[in-house]
C-alpha cells in the first residue's frame, strides 16, 4: 500500500486514469485546471487543450461515442459555454462513459460569477456527484464511470474549490487499483440514438425521463449516499466540502451526506428525516437540496440560518450551534490590503499605460490583463465573460457611432471565442479598434499552451494560428492591422494613433512573452 | 488526539506553498492523518498567500476553525496580521520580519511585530537579514522557519528530513537540511 497526499485535481485524474479513461479534453479554467495537466502524463491516455468548453464536449461526445471511456474538464462558467451539446448528450446517451467535471467556485476565489452548477444536472437530466476530498475525488470519478456506463449517461463530477485545491490523504494498492481496460468497441450507426432531429429526439425524451426515475430510486441504496446515526436531536443533511464542516464543528451529530447530489434519493430522504428530531440542510450557494426536500413536505432549516453567498466554514457550523469562541486579537496598526496585480514587466502593463493617456472606453476581457482595472491603470471598462470584449464593443459603438470603443483581449481568450467576435464586427461593417495581448501563452490559469503558442499540452510542436492571415480573411485591410512589441510603449502608443485615425475595423496584435512564463520557459532549457 | 492547525502565510514567491508542502509531508511520514488546503488562480497573482495544514489521528475539515491555529508562521510582516482570527491566547507566531511593499503602497505600517507580542507571548520574530547570510542565500529561509516550527511540534526528525529530501529541488538538500538544522537551534 502506497500513501499519497494528492489534491482533489490529482485525485480526480488518477480515478479517470485507473478508470480506463483513454480521452481526457477540456478548457483550462480555475480550480479545474490541473486535472489534465496531471492525466497528460500518463501516454496510455490522450489529452488535449481544446479551443473552448463546448468544443472540448463535443470532442468529448464523439470520443465516447466511438467507445472510449472520456473525461472533459472545466470550471463551472465553463458549462454555460459548452451547454449546448450538454442538454442534447443527455438525450444522446453514451457508448463509452462520458464523464465531465464542473469545477465549482463558491465565493469566486478565480471567478467572475458563483454560480452553483447543481442547477445543470437538473436542468440537463445528468446525475452529478460531488466528493468532499481526494479520496473520494478518485472513488467518485471511477463510479461516475460506471454509472455513466450502466445508466447510458454523461455523469457530471462537481468537486468545488476546497476539494480541487485541498490535499489529503490517498491510499494505493498498486496490485488492486490497476488501470482496467475496457473494450466497448467501435462508433456504430444508431441514427435514432445519435442523430437528435425532433423526430428521434422526442423518443429519446421519454427515455431520459424514464433513465432519471430510475437513477433516483437506485439512488436510495447508492453506497455513495451514506447516513451516521449518533446524537438525533439534529440530523444535518449535506454534501461535498460543507460534510466536513458539518463534522468538524458537530462531530457527533446524525448526518445524511449525499455523495449524489442529483437526483436526490426521496426514501433515503425521507427516513433519514423520520429519525431525527430537527432537520438542517447544509450546502454551499442556492438552496439546492433544501427547495427538493421541502417539496417532500419536510420542514427543514437552511438559507434561514446560512448564506446564498460566498462558502461555507467550520465557523459557519459553530457560528449556528452558537458555540462561543475567545474574542479576536486584534491591533491598532491599519494593514494595506495586497490586491492581486499585474507583475512588474508584465507585458500587459505597457499597454494599460499607453490607454491610460488616451480618452477611449475599453471593454475587457478574462486573463492576468483583467487586472488592468484596478489601480494605477484603471484600464478597461466593462468584463463580462470570455470573448465578450469584442463583442460588447460592438454594442457600445452601436449607441455612439461618432466614438471609437476598443476591446482587449488575450491570446487564450482571442481562440477560446474572440474570433467569432470578430468575424461579427467585420461582417456587421463596426469600426473598433481590437487589441489583442499575445503573451504566448494562458498566464491566468498558469501557462497552458494555446492555438497561437505552436505548443500542445504535451509540449509537442503545432501549427500556431497566424493572426495576419485570419485578419484578413475576416476583411481586414493590411492598414488596419499592425503588429507591435509589447516592451515598446511609444511604437504601442504611435499604431493605436495610426489606427484609430482609419476609423475602420482594427486589430491591434501586442506580442510579448509573459515573464512568469519566460522565466519557466529558459529554466528548463 | 487533538488535531494540529499550522497556518502559512507570506506573499507569491516566497515558498510559502513549499514550506507547507514540507510540513504535511513530514505529518504523512509520521504516520498521520493530513489535510491541506490553500487557494490557487487570480488572488496568487502577487497577492496575499496561504496555506492551511492540519494534521492528527482523523482530520475533518481542511480548513482551519477561527482562533485554532496552532502555529501562524508568516513570511511577511504585515501579513502576519490579516490571520489574527485564527489565533487564540495560547498560539504561537513565527514571524520573518521581511517587508514586502504591496502595490501603490508607500508607507509600511508600523508596530506590528510589538503589537503581536505584547498580546501572544510565544511570539518569535526573526529577522531574515541575519540568517540570509548565514544560510547563504533568502531561498533557504522557509525551511529555516519549519526548523524554529520543529520545535513546538512532535514530528520525528527522520520524517522531516524525508519529506525535505523528497520536496526540495534536486541538488539543494543538504542546504535546506542545514537551514532546517539552524532553525532547530535557533
Ligand atoms: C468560460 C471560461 N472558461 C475558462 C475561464 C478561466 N480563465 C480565465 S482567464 C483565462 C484565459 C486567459 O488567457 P489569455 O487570454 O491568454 O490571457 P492571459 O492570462 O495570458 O493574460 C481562462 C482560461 C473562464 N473565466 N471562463
């Protein structure tokens, strides 16, 4: 037996490897990221950086389709990108298991929103499981497997923030925890499973229907759903990281902890509530569990006593059962907070200082150069989601034409879904003026090789995407595209000049490599 | 067994992630149950770093209870004092006395090391000059402070030095081993 101390994320990418897995593709986004940077080791198993989350599951879909076991990662925005084929793969089914992980950012640690991702599997009819450390995190990817298999559905793993970045103890047996091999043989023709014309797709409902009515009445002797029965004064109900919050500040209390969060097992439910005196619903986010089992005439507390917003702490428990602690140290002496914030040298910062002496509304976009908006620069004015820079520039101009609306954008994101953005500009006769920041490579989430970096994940050498060549593809004129070293503020400051006196469609390409990434680069040479 | 709470805080760049790497793994080695938790992404990006390690015979939550940290070790100064929450009458602080300017931040404050340790007598504030050059260079001043930490703590020496040997970059183990010997003895 071999003891390991692994993160949630390595623990997810040995369950997948010992699971079979032989596709692993996703979107770096954190806290998911460092599942494939670990499954890319193994080269029994392929790996790649897709464009974008909705690319990486249709690839994955086709992958599983052709009957390999298939993993695609992403954090949880990532799913609103790749939402479309998720509502349709469920009706689809699988022949390989189709596994996709939704890592969760409760309190937005790395994150523009909070969203709680649990909404999906309702939403889509896709059981999701949530772990609530590595060891689980590796036993859940593998039954998620299984289950994907045995029920002819994509399964979504949802680890949070707390679990892909926490690290706890893993045991292997290096005898018994061998990699299976699982042949389930080639893609096969099933128009009426694999081609969802309304026709088809409408049988395939009243499949899924019945695949979740089954699922959820398996679900009541699912081992992953597990009760504790000790002090039944209160018996709390909970999931995922917030079951060790609940242990940590009650150790001895009476727990119902749903290792499936969807759907929800109704009898389990139900009994377990019939043997405790007062009922207490612990989740992160919305009150997910706490809607579902009132609907099952259960009266409970929840988002009475704990927050919609932000995560969950032992203290949050302690907080409820109105322990008392000693009161805080405090001092007089007043602690500047320390923002995150653009390196000294970064690339990016040359830029924001040039826009900084010019009177142009910026729309931002998702990366280290976010950072631009906090002070000194205060450099861009709007940040939606990936690729909406581009794309909520255009809207701008369209309410004050006289004026030019700039985007910036960075490499990762320019790939990830900046380009349809622009075709749009181009096609729709706008006028903005683009700046693209290649920093060769995606800094924000820590380095990963991108289609403009001539690098696969595995290091190995690609055809990086020529910005010239697709600008003028769209329509853009060799005037309205310029090339410039990011390390050179007064040729950045002459081009925006020259640009924007075309008052045409513009792109801006600012190449300079991002120093973490330099730094990384020649240490290994 | 009651479970122990060491907190590692400092500032990206510091080894701040290293440091508490070394202390679950010597935990692992005992024999112990570890958990760790820390946060990684957009806040590490030249802000505020940490990191929490408990360990014992059965750890529940990887996250520290306010005021249970056991030991707060913090390789800034200022940064010592954004976890006075976690500490209670008893924990002990080990503090490098480094200042690490914060962007835009001109004025450091001042006080902060006196103020820690009229109220927690266990405090212990090392100033990173002195030992740099004893050690021979600032990389070896994390291991330094798991040194001082070794003290207050029962882990067996041959589980630390594993986990050094294991975690340190190749080459560098015999100076981090000195740099946690002197810490030691400090
Ligand atoms: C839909 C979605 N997927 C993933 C992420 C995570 N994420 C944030 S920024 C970023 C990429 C940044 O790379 P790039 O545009 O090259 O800018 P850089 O950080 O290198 O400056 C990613 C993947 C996200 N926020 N949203």
């Amino acid at each position: 037996m071999e003891t390991l101390l692994l993160s949630g994320n390595e623990a997810i990418a040995l369950g997948a490897y010992e699971a079979g897995v032989k596709v692993g593709v996703g979107y770096p986004g954190t806290p998911s990221t460092e599942i494939l940077e670990n499954l890319k080791e193994h080269k029994d198993v392929y790996t790649e950086w897709s464009v974008n989350e909705k690319v990486a599951l249709e690839v994955g879909i086709g992958a599983s389709l052709g009957g390999a076991r298939t993993l695609v990662t992403m954090k949880h925005v990532g799913v609103n990108v790749a939402a479309d084929p998720l509502f349709t793969v469920s009706y689809m089914g699988v022949k390989g298991g189709l596994v996709i992980i939704s890592a969760d950012d409760p309190f937005m640690h790395s994150s523009q929103n909070e969203q709680d991702n649990r909404n999906y599997a309702y939403a889509a009819k896709i059981p999701m499981l949530e772990p609530s450390d590595s060891e689980e995190a590796r036993s859940f990817t593998k039954l998620a497997f299984e289950l994907s298999e045995k029920y002819d559905t994509p399964v979504f793993l949802r680890p949070t923030t707390r679990v892909c970045h926490a690290y706890s103890i893993v045991n292997v047996d290096k005898n018994k925890d061998k990699r299976v091999e699982i042949d389930k043989g080639r893609f096969e023709r099933n128009l009426k499973k694999y081609v969802m014309i309304p026709a088809y797709a409408r049988a395939r409902h009243f499949i899924v229907e019945d695949r979740e009515n089954l699922i959820k009445e398996d679900a009541n002797t699912l081992s992953i759903n597990k009760t504790e029965y000790n002090n039944t004064d209160v018996g709390y109900i909970t999931s995922g990281i917030s079951y060790h919050y609940v242990k940590e500040a009650a150790p001895d209390a009476s727990i119902l902890k749903l290792g499936m969060v969807y759907p929800l097992p109704e009898k389990l439910i139900k009994e377990f509530c019939s043997k405790v005196k007062k009922v207490v619903i612990v989740e992160e986010l919305e009150p997910f569990f706490e809607t579902r089992i009132k609907a099952m005439g259960i009266s409970v507390t929840g988002k009475n006593v704990f927050p919609i917003t932000g995560e969950l702490s032992p203290d949050s428990i302690s907080n409820f059962l109105g322990k008392q602690k000693e009161t805080p140290l405090t001092i007089n002496s007043k602690v500047p907070p320390r923002p995150p914030a653009l390196c000294k040298g970064c690339p990016h910062s040359f830029v924001y200082e040039t826009l900084g002496k010019m009177n142009i509304t910026v729309a931002g976009d998702i990366g280290c150069y976010t950072l631009g908006v906090l002070p000194p620069y205060n450099g861009i004015d709007t940040c939606v989601d990936m690729g909406g820079s581009i794309t909520v520039a255009q809207g701008l101009e369209l309410t004050d034409p006289s004026k030019t609306y700039a985007a910036i954008i960075g490499d990762s994101t320019f790939a990830h879904s900046g380009i349809t953005g622009l075709v749009n500009a181009a096609y729709n006769g706008r006028k903005n003026l683009i700046i693209i920041l290649d920093n060769g490579t995606t800094a924000m989430t820590g380095m990963q090789p991108n289609p403009f970096s001539g690098e696969t994940i595995q290091s190995l050498p690609a055809e990086p995407v020529n910005y010239y060549h697709l600008c003028k593809a769209v329509g853009i004129s060799d005037e309205n595209f310029i090339e410039v070293n990011a390390y050179k503020p007064a040729e950045i400051e002459s081009a925006i000049k020259k640009l924007l006196a075309t008052k045409k469609l513009s792109v801006l390409l600012v190449k300079g490599l991002c120093i973490i990434y330099n730094k990384k680069k020649s240490k290994k040479q | 067994m009651k479970v122990t709470n060491i907190l590692i805080v400092g500032v990206g760049g510091q080894g701040t992630i290293l440091a508490s790497n070394v202390v679950s793994y010597a935990a692992m080695n005992a024999g112990l149950d570890v958990k760790k938790s820390e946060i990684h992404g957009m806040s590490q990006r030249g802000g505020s770093v940490f990191s929490h390690v408990r360990f014992g015979k059965t750890v529940s939550s990887p996250v520290i209870p306010l005021g249970e940290v056991d030991v707060l070790i913090s390789l800034e100064e200022m940064e010592t004092a954004r976890w006075l929450d976690y500490l209670n009458k008893d924990s002990k602080v080990i503090i490098l006395t480094n200042r690490i300017f914060p962007a835009n931040v001109t004025v450091y404050p001042e006080g902060i090391v006196s103020e820690i340790s009229a109220k927690l007598t266990n405090t212990i504030a090392i100033d990173p000059k002195k030992y740099t050059e004893k050690l021979g260079n600032e990389k070896f001043l994390n291991i330094f402070l798991l040194g001082v930490l070794s003290k207050f703590i029962q882990i067996p020496d041959d589980c630390w030095n594993k986990a050094i040997k294991s975690l340190v970059p190749e080459g560098t183990f015999d100076k981090n081993l000195e740099a946690f010997n002197a810490g030691k003895n400090y």
